[in-house]
C-alpha cells in the first residue's frame, strides 16, 4: 500500500507552485508504462506529446493566473462516453474505431474546467457486467491483487486511480458500476441522483436508471468532480433543472448530526470478512456520535430481480440500433438486410450482451410483458417509496458488495452468482437516489468497501459523511503498489 496525491490536493500544489503540472503528467504517464500490460485499464491512452502539450498549457494558465478549477489534472472517461478527440467503443466489437462526431456533455464541461483526458477506460461490453471480465479487448485485473478482478462494469475507470494512471475518472453506475469497483480498489464513486448529471453523449443501456459520475481516491475529489459535471443540460431532456451542487467546499460531519440505519435486508447476505470490516466501522461511527441502528427495508429483497428485468428490457430496446448499418463493422458482405443486421450482430456483440438481448426481448413480449416487466416496475416503485421513507429518517448504510473481490474467472460462469453481486448497489439506482462507495478497511490485503444512500439530491450529506468516514479511516488517497 502507498499513499498518492489526491486531485485537490495536486490542484493545491499546482497553485502555490510546488509542482509543475508537466511533471506531475510525466509521473502519471510513468505509472500506465509501469502498471498498463498487467492491468488493462485503458483501452485507448492519449499520445504521450499531446498530454505534455495541455500540460504545458496548464503550466502558463497557472502562471497567469488563469487556471480553471481542474487545471492540468488528469482524467480517464469510461469508454461509453463520448469523446470526438478519441475512438469511443463501450468496449464492444460493434463499435471499434467508432469516433463519435461530438462530445458528451461531460466531457465538454471538464474539458471547459482545464482537466485533460488522459485516455478512454476499459470496462464490461456496454457497461453490462460487474467484472470488467466482459470486455472485447480483454478483462481489467485489479492492482491490489492481479488474480483479482476489480469489479465491473467501470474497472478501468477505478483500477486507474487505483495505480495512479490517472487523477480522477467518469465512470457510469446503471446497477452499481461505479460503486462496485470504487469498492474493490479503494477508492471513491458516486452515484449521482438520477437527472442530476447529463447523460448526453453516454452509450446507453437502461436509460431509466443510469448515471455518469465522479471517481477518485478522495471523497472531496469525488465532490469537486461531481461539481464540474452536474447540473442542467438542455441536451438530456431528463436532466433537472438545477444548477451545478457545490459540494467541493463542505466540511465533515459533525458527530451527532446525522444517524446511520443499516437495513437488515443490506448486510444480512454478506460473507464473513465483509460484514466484519463494514461492522467494525459501524461500531467506530457509533462511539464517534454517529447513532447507528438497524433497520428495515422489505423491498430490497426483491430489488435484483426487478433491476435486471428493467435493464435488460431497456438494453434490448437500446442495443436494436445496432444493425451494422449505421457503424458499418466493414467485414459484412452487402446483401440481403436481415441476414447482413444478423452477421453484423452475431459478430460485434459479445456472448453477455446477446443474452441479455435474448432476455430483454423475452420480459417485453406480448403475453409475458405484465408478467414480467410491468412486474418490475410495480417493484421498483415500492423500492422508491420505502427507500425514501427511509432516507428522511437517517442515511442509509450497508456493505457496497456481498463478496471480496473474485478471482478472474470464478463468477462470470454462472450468472446468478454474477448477477447477484450488485444486490447492494442496484437498491439506489432504482430509487434513483444518490449513493457513496469508499473504503471502510482491507481484509488480508483485500479492499472492503462501504455505501452511503440518502434521499434525492442529497448528495452533500454523503460528501460530509465521507469526509468524515474518510478521516476516521485514514484511507485518502491509498493506492495499490509499494512506495
Ligand atoms: N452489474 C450490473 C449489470 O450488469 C450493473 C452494471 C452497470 O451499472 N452498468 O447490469
């Protein structure tokens, strides 16, 4: 374990001149050469001049004064978001060499703040998995432990920080994407409250529960970032009508100001080693102030099911696009179009995404529609309803993740074991609900990562409760690797 600077905490010493923006990207650069062939993080990295080039760009601004809130920091945008600068592929066959013709709004808004896009990160197949195992151009493997896999569908965007090839990243959260690995690599996500950040530009797969948000190894970092990417955008007609969160200035906490309740349904599946680290910080939250207590939340057991059911059914919906024609694959010989869509689709999507087409389709044919996916969106309303009932009250705690970190290989053979690994993290996505991932401790060497869910656009109650978790911890700014 190491310590790494944190992005406010370089943006600090970019401004009084301690270090120079062009060295720090030297440093960056140095660790993706040094950690890049085992990890796989990226699966497009920037040329190394043109980084130099916006780093020496940052270095004048901050000589004149100039320098805009991400000055010279370096980002990873997950693959699914769209970059004009860079090829955008959602880590699919379908989409190789695809380079969008336009910006996600994301991306414009931290090109605008000076931040520069370091490379483009790997992940699962359009963001479908929670490995990162279920990528066209191989898996991620996690820095703290390379047998390891560092959760899934935002690996790369969190296995970055987690070696220091990058200072902050975007990941995407539809079930727990960004929340699931932050947990496995130490780090930090959030998942913003749903139409709180701009989805413009992002690849979809389930529209009515995604999210773009902020990864880092700090929790004021995750704020700064998430300050930078939120707030209205013309261009996603679901995005509210609210002005970027000023979240990057908050203190901690203070003890007693607010109460944990950790809902029975949330911890009581999880392994041994889990619930120990995620009990042991309960026990120091108590006795700091923090009243802890156990709590109910009936619905979250049936909220797997209901998640995949509507993801999959608006991943089929979404993925009908993809007929080759639009992105030519180029290896389709002309002919007849349905037997050209069929090849196109046979040979650019991956053995996990044609399951979930098959079965997307299936929740939303005629006879099983009612039975299925209006089933689950009945669910997913009494999810909401308790979730923020419960939200008034307290903020909301439970283990990010049921398991340790898997070994490559050891989940993504059966699909329920798989699927059931983000039983914890697709309660907010349903609820549409803000929700925090950082860490609570190690177990023999092995991230263990604790959730915080408040209710609706109360993402400055997890900022606060994190910095203070964070201080608690000690755990800003861990970094895999010796040093
Ligand atoms: N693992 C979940 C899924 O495969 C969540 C993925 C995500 O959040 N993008 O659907």
């Amino acid at each position: 374990m190491r310590k790494l600077p944190t992005a406010s905490e370089l943006l600090e010493e970019f401004r009084n001149g301690s270090l120079d923006p062009v060295d720090h990207a030297e440093r960056v650069l140095g660790e993706i050469e040094r950690w890049e062939a085992k990890v796989n993080a990226y699966i497009t990295i920037e040329a190394r001049e043109a980084v130099i080039a916006q780093a020496e760009e940052a270095e004048e601004r901050y000589r004149r004064g100039e320098a805009r809130p991400l000055e010279g920091v370096l980002v990873a945008v997950k693959d699914n978001i769209s970059t004009s600068f860079m090829p955008t592929t959602a880590a699919s066959r379908m989409l190789e060499g695809y380079v969008p013709p336009f910006n996600a709004t994301v991306v414009d808004r931290l090109l605008e703040a000076g931040a520069i896009v370091v490379g483009k990160a790997n992940m699962d197949e359009f963001a479908m998995g929670s490995t990162s195992e279920f990528s066209a151009f191989g898996p991620v493997r996690n820095p703290w432990d390379l047998e390891r896999v560092p959760g899934g569908s935002s690996g790369g965007s969190a296995a970055c920080l987690a070696y220091g090839g990058c200072d902050l990243s975007l990941g995407s959260d539809t079930g727990g994407s960004i929340r699931l690995p932050a947990a496995y690599t130490a780090t930090v996500g959030l998942k913003p409250t749903y139409g709180l950040v701009s989805r413009y530009g992002l690849i979809p797969y389930g529209n009515s529960l995604e999210q773009i948000g902020p990864m880092a190894r700090s929790v004021r970092d995750v704020a700064l970032l998430l300050e930078v990417i939120g707030g209205w955008d013309p261009k996603d007609a679901t995005s509210l009508r609210v002005k970027p969160p000023r979240l990057s200035a908050l203190e901690p906490a203070e003890p007693g100001s607010l109460r944990l309740c950790v809902p029975r349904e949330m911890v009581e599946g999880a392994e041994e080693p889990v619930a120990k680290v995620f009990w042991r910080l309960m026990e120091r939250l108590d006795s700091e102030g923090f009243e802890v207590e156990e709590a109910r939340l009936p619905s979250a057991s049936k909220a797997l099911p209901a998640y995949y059911t509507i993801a999959l059914a608006e991943a089929a919906s979404n993925l009908a696009r993809y007929d080759g024609g639009l992105y030519p694959r180029g290896d389709v010989e002309p002919g007849d179009y349905w037997r050209h869509v069929a090849e196109a689709r046979a040979r650019g999507f991956g053995w996990e995404v044609k399951k979930r087409i098959v079965l997307g389709s299936y929740v939303l044919s005629e006879g099983y529609r009612d039975e299925y996916y209006v089933a689950a969106t009945k669910v997913r309303r009494l999810v909401r309803d308790e979730v923020l009932r419960l939200a008034r009250r307290c903020v909301i705690a439970s283990p990010a993740a049921p398991i340790l970190p898997p070994r490559l290989g050891e989940r993504i053979t059966d699909p329920l074991l798989l699927y059931a690994m983000d039983v914890y993290t697709v309660v907010a996505n349903l609820a549409g609900v803000p929700a925090l991932a950082m860490p609570a401790g190690f177990h023999h060497g092995l991230p263990v990562g604790v959730q915080f869910m408040a209710g609706k656009l109360e993402e400055d109650r997890l900022v606060r409760l994190g910095l203070f978790v964070e201080e608690l911890t000690g755990l800003r700014g861990v970094a895999a690797g010796e040093g």
